[in-house]
C-alpha cells in the first residue's frame, strides 16, 4: 500500500536564535545540545584523568595546570573522571544524542512521537550537568567518595570530607536518571508506534533496536537505585540509619542496589555501541548484516543476563560465598551471546568489498579492542581469580579495554560517519585517520602496562604508593610513567579531531545526501535535513542492509525505493 | 502495515466496555472493610490473609476493572509482570544478604542484637 | 496548551494502541521498579527485623484505612471521567478529575494531620528502622500523588473544553497506578505488626 502524500509540519516560519538553538524540539536540535554537551563534558574528564595519571606517573609533583594532588583532591578527581566519564558522556553521546538523531530518521517520520517530553529531557540533563559542575566550587569541594559511592564513606562527610559534594553527586546523578527515563521511554515509544509504512518490526535497523533496548534495560535497572539513592540522601541529610549497621542498616545494600543498576548500565552504554559498529561495517563491506535476527536474539539474551550478575562487583565485598558461586556462573554465560554479536561481525566482513575509510577504522578498532576487555572480564568473573584481581590496576585495565571501544572508539566511528548527514559536509579523511591512529596506538600502551601492574598487586585509589610500604613496588614505576606519556600522546592527538571537526562544518567537501551509498533511509534526505526530516514520508519495502545484490544496476538497495 | 493516523480532537472510539463502576468501588470498599476487621484478629494467619490477600484482590481488581488490562494489547500486562519479576530477582540476590543475619562464614551481629534487644521489650500477645 | 502543531510521529500507531496510552504504560513499568525496589528493601528488612511490629504498631490504622478508601473513592472519579470522556463529554471528564484531584488532596491532607501527630509523639525519619522506611515510602508515594493532581488538573482544564480527550483515560492510569501502590504500602505500613 503506497503512502499518502503525508507533508510533516505546516507553513514554517524561521525561528529567532533562541527558539532554535535553546527552546527548540526538534529531535536534531536536541541530538546536537546532547552531542556538544557530551563533548565538552569528555573534555573535562579528559582533563581529570590527566591530572591522576600525572600524580601517578610522576608521583607528589605538581602537576602543570593543576597544582599539587593531595589525597583528598586525587579523591576528586578519580571519582569526577568516572562520574562524568559514564553519565555525561558516554550516556548522553551515545544513548541521547545518536538515539535523537538516528531514530526518526531512520524510521521514516518526522520527529519524536513527545517533542515537548524530549526538550524537558534534555533541560533535566543540562540541570544535572550543571549541579555536577557547580559541585567542584563547594566548600570541600567535588564529591571525593569514588563513582560507586559505597557507604558508610559516601553517606558521612566526616569520612568523606566532602560533604556538600557529596549531596551534590548524588542529586545530580538522580536528576540525569530522571532525564534518561523520559528520554528512552520517549524513544522505545516512537520507534514501536512511529515508523514508516511498511518498517515491520526486523526492518528496523539494528541501531535503532540497540538504542530502544538499551533505553529498556536502562530502565528496568534503575528504579531499585533511584530508591537507594534517596536512602542515601536521607542518610547524609537527615540522619538516618538505611546504611549504617549501628542503627540497624547495611553497607551491603547500596552495593547491590548500586549494582543491580551498575552492571546493566555498562550494556546499556555496549548496546548503542555495537549497533554504530554494526551500520559501518555493513556499509562499507559492502554487504548484508551476518545474521540479523541472530543479532537481535543475542541481544536480548544479553540484556536479561545482565540482571542476574551484578554480585560480581561484590566478590570480595562480603557477600554469601555461596552466592558468589551463582553469580560466577552467570557472569562466565554472559560472554557467549556478546561473543556471539562479534562472530556475527566477523561474518559480515568475511567475503565483503571492504573500504577501509575512517568510519571503518573506527569501527574494526572497536572490535579489536572491546574483544580485549572481554576476555580480561572471565578473570574477573571467575570469583577464584577475582579474589587477587579486584580492585588492582588489572580491573582498571579491563573495564578501560570495554569502556574506551564503547564511549570513545565507537563515538568517534559515529561521529565520521554521521558527521556528513548531520553537518552537510565530509570530514577530512587524512585528519581522520591520523587521529585515528593517534588514538588506537597510544590507548593500548596506556592500558597493557596496567594490566602488568595489576598483576603484580598494585591496588587502585591509592593516591601515591610512597606513603605505603607495602604497596610501592619501584620496578614498576617505568610502567606507571610509561602509562602516563601515552596518555598525554593521546590527549595531544585529539587536537587533530577537533581542528578537523570545526574546520569541516564550514570548509569541508559537500556531502550530498548519500556520500556512503548507504540504505537506510536518513540517506534518502538533504544533508543536513531540514525541519520535519522528509519532503514526503517514505514507505519501506525491504530490511535495511540489501547490499551486493546480483543482477542489480547498484551495490546497495534502499529501504524506500519501490523497485 | 496498516497506517492508522489519529487526528488530535478525535478520541478513539471506546476500545473498552464501561462497566457499572459504582458496583465494583462497592465491592473495593467492602474488602477494605475486611482487610481491617481482619486485621483486629489475633490470630497471625487471619491476620496476613486478611491485610496481604486482600490487597492482591484488590489490586488485580483495580487492574482489571479500572485499567482495563485485560483488554489492552497482551504484551502489556506481560511487560508488567516481567518488570516485577526483575524485583523479584533482585530482592532474591539481596535478601540472602540483608534479610538474614548469618551465612556461610559470616554474621550480621548488630542486626542480631538489635532483634535481640527489640524483641525482649515486646509484649507478649503474638 | 500550545498551539504546536503536533508531529506525524504522534499520531501513527504502528502497536495499534495510541501514543499518549502507550508512553502511560511505559511510565506505569518504569515507576514498578521504582516503587518495587523500595518495597523489596523494606520488606527484606521487614522480615528479618519482627521487632519492627512494636515500632509499626504506633501508625495510625484508622487514617491509614480511611486514605485507603480516599484513594479508592478517587480512583472511581477518574474512571467515570474516562467514560465520559470515551462519551465525548469533555466538561464532564474534567469535573470528574477535578473530584479525583481533589481525593489526592484529602488523601495529602490526612497524611499531613498523621505525620504531625507522628512526629509530635517523638517519630521522626531518623528515629529507627522501621521509621526511615515509613516515612520514604509514604513519602514517595505522596510526592507521585501531588504530581498526579498536578498533571489531573491540567489535563481537566483541556477536556473541559473538549480537547486532549484521550489523556483522561491516560492520567486516570497513572492515578489507579498509585492506587494500586497504596493498597499494598497499606498493609504493609498499617496492619502488619
């Protein structure tokens, strides 16, 4: 059944700055404040694992730009680089920002289906941003309690010394749940109500289907936290006890409060992720997704596992052995649907055209990498291992070799290759690739180092060994430095990224509505697209990756195109 | 795929059937009632049966009289019950922890204590 | 409400049920898991602390029996509201909510008058376990009650002149939502001792 001409919106008048650059609800006005918001939010975390490392490196000196670390401030700055790390940037970029973008879009209409709910979200979050800012400037300063935090260091400022920072953290975190929540079921709605005629539910691409389940996992994980979270509060405002075993509560459950929601999370954060990789590397392979409802199964199977393994967080914390028993079981199972996904992606690279340009580069480092982090996860989940393993450099490692690929690599490989769709204009190639390289190379000499440092014992949020006998193992210093050099190698690379991302906006090559030859249907409109997306709503006729058909003029089959 | 549009001032023609509303507040506010004179007992089991039977009925009533669940697309009811099936995993994961007081190898002592201290004060009527 | 026209996006309904139904689901399974959480803590707690009883028996069973059959009553209102509004009788939906909001009000009330007299008798948040759960979850529950008046009313303001009919139906959801958290927090708070 062929589409009536449907035209979105009515006469337009052109609205004034404000209107459309802080009051707008225009899903892509909104991806671009989620997407510049994130980006500058990563340079601040950036800047904060800067001056750890460089207390780390080069230990009780002063630190250029900073001033001296002192075990307090190193506090704060570790817990800030992973609060914002996870929550304002790696959420916002790769859960609101591409979700907001991306979804209407690719489903043929022409916005949200709750324009107005999607502003509010994105005024929650810039709130939540805000107070997590303005929790640097307090009295003590930012919340020094490490981004999980435990009580009873989270719960009292006597031991935490940051007590108004402390509140802060806590009311910012809830805030950017809020947001998060009206933000996915926004999402999960339009994509099950909105799409085009025709877009049956394994037409979707799978991106898309990443983004609206990891909004579902995000808030099916939530809710217990938000509950805990306003205990904690209470318990650092108004005295009361839900924490403290002298007044009848327990430590041990915000730990698994904290984690019941902790490990979903970082599957919500993978999930948009492996969804970017996967449009790349169909793209530009040339090739059909490998197993799309396979895709979709492991998927799923992923997202209900991560809910029963949460304890693995809490091996060591003193929870039932035997329940660490149980725990490792699951966690050890978890792996087979995400190495699943990643024998699917093998499979659609095998026997493709490949093109090798900078989105793919990206996205080929996020499997090599991420497959990394994976396999140093079953030390971690095996309880036996994780006894010794815990809370070392070699965690810190690991979970970098997950969250880098996710929150850095497969943005980057997002941003390359949406940049000319969202902006208008190609992204130089020889700066992409440069920066790329300048990235990849240098993160892994961060991160090997740390996992040898990390067997060898070296425990993490210590500030400075030299105060601890027993932990300051010298030998190892070179790696600890070495660590630090690269980091600042990777820092200095990103400069090439953001030359190349400014300059381009104005000076880089047209783009035209498909310079990938892509099928999905954000390529089927002008780039950028203009308010209401499509001069007419399209109507789907096949899935979204019919690419290298025989007996075809072209390689690749749009979604929209009737014949 | 069906294109349904729905214009704004329109509602949907009633997609349920309006029972007599009164009627079942009624039969709510009598087991109300129940739960309460139920609840006077002294005998636990009443007791429970009274306050925790009750609030399900009414609860599964609300949803099925008031929510018209039962006439909404399947999946939806479905949604819910896994939704409150993830509370169930995680209390679960927690209670062996914080519920109980002692474990393999470990004991909760100021929980213990404070059971102790709390129940020696209690009147003796349960 | 604003003149904005709304997008295409809205008004499609690929799930066969309408969007504005369809969001009030999601939010109803999202505050599940909120509310659930927090009963499943207080109730892990409930079950390994029995001295909790004595502190629980000093709640007020009669308000807290009669805010039950507030909510109940509310709840009626805002049913009756949506089969008016299914009979296109927009000013009637809204009187109907506006009864149901004022319910919520009732309910807040009593509340007020209990806590007050709770906390008189020396039971603040911080006076013991059982306490701390009374009040955060009643509390929590009274925030999900204002706000649903708050939302009640304006939804009222558009229906009584018939427009936006659908989302009587849609806050009348939510608002038997919190029904239904009432009638367990009831129990749970109240009876069990």
């Amino acid at each position: 059944m062929s589409s009536q001409a449907e035209h979105a919106g009515s006469v337009h008048v052109e609205p004034g700055f404000f209107k459309k650059y802080c009051w707008s609800t225009d899903h892509k006005m909104i991806a671009m404040q989620y997407l510049f918001t994130g980006m500058a939010m990563a340079v601040i975390g950036g800047f904060l694992a800067y001056v750890f490392r460089m207390q780390l490196g080069f230990p009780n000196h002063n630190v250029p730009g900073f001033g001296i670390v002192t075990p307090g401030r190193y506090n704060a700055v570790v817990t800030m680089h992973g609060s914002i790390m996870i929550f304002w940037v790696a959420m916002p970029v790769l859960v609101a920002a591409f979700g907001n973008f991306l979804i209407p879009l690719m489903i043929g209409c022409d916005d949200m289906a709750f324009p107005r709910i999607n502003r509010l979200s994105f005024q929650i979050f810039l709130l939540s941003s805000i107070v997590i800012l303005g929790s640097f400037l307090v009295k003590g300063g930012a919340f020094g309690g490490a981004w999980t935090a435990y009580p009873p260091l989270s719960a009292s400022g006597a031991y935490n010394l940051t007590p108004a920072g402390a509140v802060l953290w806590l009311l910012a975190v809830a805030l950017e749940f809020v947001a998060f929540l009206l933000g996915g079921i926004n999402f999960t709605v339009t994509v099950m109500n909105s799409r085009a005629p025709g877009m049956k539910m394994f037409d979707i691409p799978i991106v898309i289907w990443m983004i609206v389940l990891a909004s579902l996992v995000f808030m099916a994980s939530v809710g217990p936290l938000i509950a805990g979270a306003v205990m904690l509060l209470f318990d650092q405002t108004l005295s009361t006890g839900f924490y403290d075993p002298a007044r009848g509560g327990d430590p041990l459950l915000w730990q698994h409060l904290f984690w019941f929601f902790g490990h979903p999370e970082v599957y919500v954060v993978l999930l948009p992720a492996m969804g970017i990789v996967a449009e790349i590397l169909a793209v530009f392979s040339r090739k059909k997704l490998f197993g799309y409802k396979s895709m979709l199964y492991s998927t799923w199977a992923v997202g209900i596992l991560s809910f029963v393994v949460w304890a693995h967080h809490q091996f060591v914390a003193g929870i039932d052995p035997r329940m660490a028993n149980v725990f490792s079981v699951t966690t050890l199972l978890i792996s087979i649907p995400v190495a699943e996904m990643v024998f699917l992606y093998i499979a659609t690279l095998y026997g493709g055209s490949i093109r090798l340009d900078t989105p793919m580069l990206w996205a080929l480092g996020f499997l090599a990498e991420f497959l990394i982090g994976g396999v140093t996860g079953i030390f971690l989940g095996a309880s036996g291992t994780d006894i010794y393993l815990h809370d070392t450099y070699f965690l810190i490692a690991h979970f970098h070799y997950t969250f880098v690929p996710i929150a850095i690599i497969s943005v980057f490989a997002a941003i390359y290759f949406w940049y000319p769709k969202m902006f208008g204009r190609m992204l130089n190639e020889t700066l992409g690739k440069i920066h790329f390289w300048g990235t990849v190379i240098p993160f892994n000499v961060i991160f090997i180092p740390l996992f040898i440092t990390g067997l060898a014992g070296d425990q993490r949020r210590v500030y400075s060994y030299a105060q601890f006998a027993e932990q300051s193992k010298p030998a190892l210093q070179h790696l600890r430095t070495t660590s630090t050099i690269a980091l600042l190698v990777m820092l200095s690379f990103q400069l090439f990224f953001i030359v190349n991302f400014f300059w381009s906006m104005r000076h880089g090559k047209l783009a035209g509505k498909n310079p990938w030859r892509s099928t999905t249907l954000e390529w089927t409109v002008p780039s950028p697209p203009p308010h209401g997306n499509f001069a007419e709503l399209p109507t789907v006729y096949r899935g979204p990756y019919e690419y290298g058909l025989p007996g075809r003029d072209d390689d690749y089959w749009p979604q929209d195109a009737p014949h | 795929m069906k294109e349904t549009p729905m214009p704004e001032t329109m509602t949907t023609e009633s997609h349920v059937h309006h029972p007599d509303y009164v009627k079942i507040w009624a039969v709510l506010v009598a087991l109300l009632l129940v739960s309460v004179g139920g609840a006077m007992s002294n005998i636990r089991v009443v007791v429970l049966v009274a306050a925790f039977g009750v609030a399900f009925v009414k609860a599964y009533i609300v949803a099925k009289n008031f929510m018209h669940i039962n006439v909404e697309k399947r999946w939806v009811p479905y949604l819910l019950l896994v939704m409150i099936a993830f509370i169930v995993i995680l209390f679960t994961g927690v209670a062996p922890d914080v519920m109980k007081h002692g474990g393999l190898r470990w004991s909760n002592d100021a929980a213990k204590q404070a059971v102790e201290s709390g129940m020696k004060t209690a009147p003796k009527n349960e | 409400m604003s003149a904005t026209a709304k997008p295409i996006a809205n008004t499609r309904s690929a799930t066969g049920i309408p969007t504005a139904r369809l969001i009030t689901w999601w939010v109803i399974a999202s505050e599940i898991v909120i509310f659930g959480g927090l009963l499943a803590v207080y109730l892990m707690h409930r079950l390994g602390h029995p001295e909790w009883g004595l502190a629980a028996a000093h709640t007020n069973t009669l308000a807290g029996a009669f805010n039950t059959f507030v909510l109940l009553t509310s709840s009626l209102c805002a049913v009756l509201a949506h089969k008016a509004a299914d009979a296109h009788d927009g000013p009637r939906a809204a009187k109907l909510l506006r009864l149901t909001s004022l319910g919520g009000l009732i309910f807040l009330t009593i509340k007020g008058f209990e806590w007050t007299r709770d906390i008189h008798e020396g039971f603040v948040i911080s006076s013991g376990g059982f306490w701390s759960y009374y009040y955060t979850l009643a509390g929590l529950h009274g925030l999900h009650v204002l706000a649903g008046m708050v939302i009640m009313l304006i939804v009222a303001a558009d229906a009584a002149k018939n427009r936006e009919l659908q989302r009587v139906e849609c806050i009348g959801l939510y608002w038997h939502f919190v029904d239904i958290v009432w009638i367990f927090l009831f129990p749970l708070l109240y009876i069990a001792r």
